[in-house]
C-alpha cells in the first residue's frame, strides 16, 4: 500500500547540483510515475538558459530576484507558468532563486513559432478570498481538465486546517517562518536567501493541486502589505 503521510525535506540538507556554470539546482522531491519533481533553482547574475521547448509543464515561484523570458519578466514573490509546449530562452540579469514544481522535460527549440506562451501572475494584483475559518488564500492559477491548482494561502495565527479539507490536499511551499502538522514541524524559512527553506510535500495527493505557497505570519507583522 502506499504510503501517504505527510513528508517534511529540510532543503537545507540537499546537495546543490551544478547545471551550467551559473546555474544550479537541488532536487527535493519527484515521482517516477508521474514524472513531476520539486526543484530550487539559483541562477548567478547573468546567468541564461538557450531556448528550449516543455514537453510537460512547469510553475515555478521565484523566491528572490527575477527571470525573464520572451513573454515577460517574473519577479520577487510572483508565480510564473509555462504550458506544455512551450518554447523560451530564461535569463536573470541579477540573478534569482525559484522554486519550481514541474511535469516532464525540456528538449532543444530554435523557434517560437505556434508555441503557447508562458505566463506570469502578478500575486499583488490577486485578491484574497475566505477559504475558511482562519485562512485566507489567492487563487492563482486552476487547470480544470486535470484538477490542479496553484493558491497562496495566509493562515490566522493558531490556524489549522482538517485532514479531510480538499482544498489543502497539495503540496504546500512554506516560504515564510513554520507551519507545522501531525507529522512534525517543518523549518523556519526566516529570511530568502541562504538560509533554511522547507518543503511539505504529501506525494499522494500531488494530482489534487500542484503547490499552495503558504504564507504564515504573526499578529505583529500580518498586516504589513
């Protein structure tokens, strides 16, 4: 039987892996039978990708600094989306760290033409809507053919959602300080870079959505922006 309890990956004790020169990668999480991984990309200032076509799709959050394409640059904090199909070069003039949830691969393209572009979602732009008592979420992005999403989800302090609540039953990308469940306490993200991250993944509810950012705020700093 499969296992399907909760999974804590402190990513600060994954290896980094060089993909070019100026890129690199750490591998947190995949599933064979899906061909879907989580993966944290830094990318040095200057840092490029040649043009290359997605045979899957990707979703990436960018965590610190910004990438671009030919359809538009993602920046801090917002959601960029790349379609089965489509073809682009990436590029960060500054450089950056993403956090990507991807579905298949890439192969080499030497042309736009016919290709779906990619997008990028402004999250200041997305208002946020009850989900229910104590959380907050803005839906970003709903495929309903296959039943995946993507949401950024605030938590009221002393929060908590229950095991049977369908919206939640996804892989959630805790950016911000150290939402916790049955299975332990993931690490606190304290600050963006270079320091810890965590990822808490349930591999057997992937199909339901594809990543929920979570966003868990004291009392003291919630109502900043």
């Amino acid at each position: 039987m499969a296992d399907t309890s909760s999974q804590i990956i402190r990513v600060n004790d994954v290896e980094w892996t060089a993909m070019t020169p100026t890129i690199k990668a750490k591998m947190l999480w995949s599933d064979a039978a899906t061909k879907r991984r989580a993966q944290l990309t830094r990318f040095d200032p200057g840092a490029t990708l040649p043009m290359h076509r997605h045979v899957g799709d990707e979703l990436l959050y960018v965590i610190e600094g910004s990438i671009a394409d030919e359809h538009g640059t993602t920046t801090t904090g917002n959601v960029g989306y790349r379609p089965n199909g489509c073809v682009h070069s990436v590029s960060s003039e500054n450089g950056a760290t993403v956090l990507a949830i991807v579905t298949g691969g890439i192969e080499p393209a030497t042309d736009l033409a016919g290709a779906p572009p990619s997008q990028n979602f402004n999250l200041s732009e997305i208002a946020w809507v009850e989900a229910m008592p104590g959380v907050r979420q803005k839906p970003i992005w709903h495929d309903k053919e296959t039943k995946r999403r993507v949401a950024l989800a605030r938590f009221d302090p002393k929060a908590s959602v229950a095991d049977n609540a369908a919206e939640f039953r996804a892989a959630i990308l805790a950016v911000l300080n150290d939402p916790a469940d049955a299975a332990g306490r993931a690490g606190r993200a304290r600050t963006i870079f270079d320091r810890d991250y965590s990822i808490h993944a349930n591999a057997a509810r992937l199909d339901s959505a594809i990543a929920s950012a979570i966003r868990v705020r004291s009392a003291r700093t919630r109502n900043r922006d």
